[in-house]
C-alpha cells in the first residue's frame, strides 16, 4: 500500500509537472500561482487515495 500510494503521489506530480511545461511551451507564459499547487497536490492526492482504503 506504501509503494502504490507513492506511486499515486508520483503519478500527480508528473501530470502537474507536464502541464506547467505545456503551458510554458504553448502559451509562452509560467502560470506562477500554480506552481505552489502542483507541489502540493500529490501530498493531498495521495493522502485522499490512502484513506480510500484504510
């Protein structure tokens, strides 16, 4: 349950990640505001996916 929880978290953050640099490579801009979100969204996603099983 460890490892697929951190592999949840992973997974988050690199679709986070990957939309940053979309936006970064179509849009020609950093949406900074979300930087902090997608930092913090794989905690919160792992976190919610863990207590699904518990």
């Amino acid at each position: 349950m460890n490892v697929l929880t951190a592999l949840v978290g992973l997974a988050t953050l690199a679709a986070g990640v990957g939309w940053l640099v979309y936006n970064w490579l179509v849009h020609l801009e950093v949406p900074y505001f979300a930087i902090p979100l997608v930092l913090c969204m794989p905690v919160i996603v792992a976190v919610a996916f863990r207590n699904c099983w518990d």
